[in-house]
C-alpha cells in the first residue's frame, strides 16, 4: 500500500486479528448500541401512554413485552460483543 508516508506491507495474522477487526467491531458497536435507548423510549412511551391499558389489554401487553425482550437480547448482543472485543481480540490466543 502507497500513501503520503510511503509505501508499507501489512499482513494480518491470527496474532494480529484485533488490530484489524477491533475498530470495525467497536465501532459498529457504538452505531448499533443507539437503538437500545430508542427502544427504552418507545416503552417508557407506551407505559405512560396507555396507563393501565398495558396491563389490561392482551393485545397491548404482548406488544410492549415483545418490545422488552428486544431491548434486552439487543443489550445481550452488545455486551457479548464489548466482551469478543476486550477478552478475544486485545488478548488472542497463541500471543
């Protein structure tokens, strides 16, 4: 690869693969980790919204519940990544 500093080789390897994929991944992380407030708001909306309806309303009660367990695999899904990122890729395996 040529650029303004000169020309340089890099190769990725299995000791080297955070380097390559940590940004991306974290990066990706911080866009993806919006909509969990978004959801949180989309709830807190409803409950105060609809009041007792949430309780009462088959209907509505499986829409907001369905909306929780959104919020809470898409919080999972997040977590599990921050952790690949710290725990796998800052220290891979053979290093």
């Amino acid at each position: 690869m040529t650029n303004d500093f000169g020309t340089f080789v890099t190769k990725v390897t299995d000791t080297t693969l955070g380097n390559f994929t940590g940004p991306l991944l974290f990066d990706m992380m911080e866009h993806v980790s919006l909509i969990v407030p978004g959801l949180a708001a989309v709830i807190g909306f409803l409950i105060l919204y609809l009041g007792r309806r949430v309780m009462t309303e088959p209907a509505i009660r499986g829409s907001v519940l369905s909306l929780m367990l959104v919020a809470g695999a898409w919080t999972f899904v997040l977590g599990a990544i921050g952790v690949y990122i710290t725990k796998v890729l800052t220290f891979p395996a053979g290093a």
